[in-house]
C-alpha cells in the first residue's frame, strides 16, 4: 500500500511537506504543493480520510434522525438534505427509528464521541430540553422543539390549518372529517423547563390576496390587511394553542378546528397510530365512510387522503361534487391515488434549504453548495454561526410559508379563488 512516505521520496520532499499538503494545514509553496500532487497522482495515493479527520477533529458526516424512510414526506426530506448537503461538501447517515427498532439514542451517542459532525432531529422524541441542550454538539430540529439554544425550522402550520378550513369553509362544507396523528402529541411536554412559553399568535384566517404560482398550479397565500373578501371574516385567535407540545405540527390541526368552530362547521377527528403502518392509512380511510356517511369533506395526510380518494371511487362517491378531500404535505403520493389532490403544500425546497444552512452554520463549516468543497482544504473560509431564533415551547425559529397546490378533489369557487390568488384575479368559471 502507497503511503506519504513513498509519495515524499517520489516528489523529493520531507514527509511534513506531504503531511500539510495532504492535510491542508500549514503553508507549503507553489512549487512544493504541485511536486507533491504530481507524486500522489503518479502513485495513484488516497489520503486516508480517517486519519485526516481524526486531525482535524471532524469527520463532514451529518446524522438525519427520522420516524420511517418508508413514508413518501420523510423520504422527500431525506433525499433534498442528502443531495444539498453533499453539494456543500458533507455526507449523511440516516437512522430510521421505527425501521430499525430503536431509538435516537444511540445515534446521538455518536454525535457526543464526534463520530459525526452534527444531527437533524426529524423524529420524535420523548426527551426532555435538558437532555438535547446538555448534549452540546451541534444539533438542528425539523418541525420539533428541542429546547429554546436549538435552532428549529418547520413549516408554517397555523397558516396551514388556517387555509385548509377557510377553502372548506368557503364551499359551503358543512362536516369535516380530519385524520391525524395521535392526539396525545398535543401535551408531551413533560419538563417543567419547557412549560408555560406561548408564541406569538395569529390574529386572523388567510387573506385572500395571494399570487398564483403558474408555474406549478400552486398558490402561496397572502397575510396583507385585505378586508372585503369573506375570509376575513373568519377571525382565529390563537393566543393559548400548542403552546404544551414538543411537536409543532399540531398547531395546524388546533388552527383548522377553531377556524371550522367560528365557521359553525361540525369536524371529527379520526388518529392514525402510527404513520410507519401503512396498512394503517387504509383502515382509517374505510373508518372515514363507515363512520360519517353525512360528511362533506375529509382533510388527511397524503397517504390517508389518497387511500380516501380511492375509497370513494370504490363507493361511487362524486369527488368533488358530494366529497372534498384535501391532502396535507403535498408529496408526490397525491398525484397517484387515480385524481390528483388538491393539497396545503410544505415547501419542500425552502425547507431543505434552510435546514442544511442551519445545520451547516451550527457545525461553523463552509457553504459553496454545487462545488462539493473540501473543508480541509487550507484557505476554506468559514463563516461564524449567524444568531439563531430562539423558539418558545411548541414553536420553531424559522417558519417557512405554506401553498395550497390545486387538484382535481376540492370545488372552485369565486371566493377560494380570490382567497389564493387575490380580489382581483378573474373568477372561477363554474358550469
């Protein structure tokens, strides 16, 4: 095996000169530099990336801590962190907590020996702030709360619950089914640390002054002072909601209830377990008709909406004329279900993207995403950490927007038209 030493005989140089060259640390001339590359080129050396981490006290491996790849939201996160963080020179191990049967423990075991270099926390926990903020090693939360020293990023659920119902709302529904997750994710917070915070809460449903997306038939909603269009009138004070929850997404669920509430609409909720059983999305779909012929509307994940969809097909249920269902994520799954959905949409993009500089900014490495750089290589220039939100209980520092991307299973009226696209678009074309 080729090692320094050969390669320093070979360019006729000293085994320090090969050792800064290959480990980026220290001044070494032109000249030097290019005999010394020359020489591993001819010699065809790697460097041995283990050795050169153990220096640098840094491995540019990044943990991604998540309930189930097996699940289409989890699996497009996934993919956008992997593919942005290796463009900024970083690789990622993933740790399928119900997929491999256990929990972030051990993971996070080597986030504390430096066996990486940092840890997104996608899954839930059921650790207390003390432990997260005790472990002192650079650690982002996606749609958690880890404790108010660790940055979280997530998307905008209120708006989200907030939209969702008012669209509803605007077409005359008069029962909502929603299908969700465990209710009992509303009061985890079990350390006395981590109670009592609020945010900042949102005054008002949805404006209707939003511009369309033409490019991917998608809407982003507006938050502007627009008062003459009748979601206005739909006023949700949120001052005391989710404010006892690690789990940040429940706010979209509160949001959507009391939003249906001041609307005089009936919802009832039905809970999916477990969102590694898929098997689980299916029966809840059949529980949605057996148990609610009357319903007018359902709200439910992608996979639970679309198993709706085609629970409807099978039924021979009109979609959308007797039957709305609306998605929430937005993933790739709401175009399969034999119509497309119409879905609240997470910003798939904007999420990865402020998770990876978040993460990369924690870890104080460089960013040149599309260079794929190496962070050894003398002359990197590292940027400090920029401040980071420090979140109340319950919420995240970053809120990333949502959209509403418009299918074939929810009815287009004047009003949810310029609710997304804004009082003066052209009104919906109705038969």
């Amino acid at each position: 095996m080729v090692g320094m030493r050969d390669v320093a005989r070979k360019a006729g140089v000293s085994l320090s000169t090969v050792s800064l060259v290959v480990n980026g640390n220290g001044y070494v001339s032109t000249e030097m530099r290019a005999r010394v590359t020359a020489a591993m080129k001819s010699l065809n050396y790697v460097p041995n990336e283990l050795a050169r981490n153990l220096y640098h006290d840094r491995t540019n491996m990044v943990g991604v801590i998540v309930p189930t790849i097996r699940h289409p939201f989890f699996a497009t996160l996934v993919a956008g962190l992997q593919g942005r963080l290796f463009d900024a020179g970083y690789r990622t191990i993933v740790c399928s907590t119900a997929d491999m049967g256990s929990g972030e423990d051990q993971y996070v075991d080597m986030l504390r020996r430096h066996m990486m270099d940092g840890l997104i926390m996608v899954g839930h926990t059921t650790h207390p702030a003390d432990y997260w903020t005790s472990i002192r090693r650079p650690i982002v939360a996606f749609d958690r709360y880890l404790g108010a020293s660790i940055p979280s990023i997530g998307s905008d659920h209120e708006q989200g619950g907030e939209l969702a119902a008012t669209m509803f709302a605007l077409t005359g529904v008069r029962h909502v089914v929603e299908i969700g997750g465990p209710r009992s994710q509303y009061n985890d917070l079990l350390s006395a640390d981590m109670k009592g915070g609020q945010g900042t809460p949102r005054q008002s449903a949805p404006d209707p002054t939003a511009q369309p997306n033409t490019s991917d038939a998608t809407a982003q909603p507006s938050t502007s002072d627009a008062t003459a269009q009748p979601a206005a009138a739909i006023d949700v004070d949120l001052d005391h909601l989710g404010g006892n929850t690690t789990f940040p997404p429940v706010r979209y669920h509160l949001a959507f209830e009391r939003t249906l509430d001041l609307a005089g609409i009936r919802w009832d909720y039905l809970e999916v377990p477990d969102v590694s059983d898929f098997s689980a999305f299916e029966s809840v779909a059949r529980e949605a008709f057996d148990r609610f012929p009357e319903a007018d509307a359902i709200v439910a994940p992608d996979m639970a909406a679309a198993f709706c969809v085609q629970e409807a097909l099978r039924r021979g249920v009109r979609v959308p004329d007797h039957m709305q269902i609306m998605a929430y994520d937005g993933t790739y799954v709401t175009d399969l279900a034999g119509m497309r959905i119409t879905s609240i949409l997470q910003d798939f993009d904007s999420l990865v993207e402020t998770v990876s500089q978040r993460m990369i900014a924690e870890m104080g490495g460089s960013d040149d995403a599309g260079t794929n750089p190496d962070p050894n290589v003398a002359g990197t220039t590292v940027e400090p950490a920029a401040p980071v939100p420090a979140p109340a209980p319950g919420l995240v520092g970053d809120l990333i927007p949502m959209q509403v991307k418009l299918g074939e299973t929810t009815r287009m009226t004047d009003a949810v038209h310029q609710l997304l696209f804004g009082p003066d678009s052209t009104p919906a074309q109705t038969d």
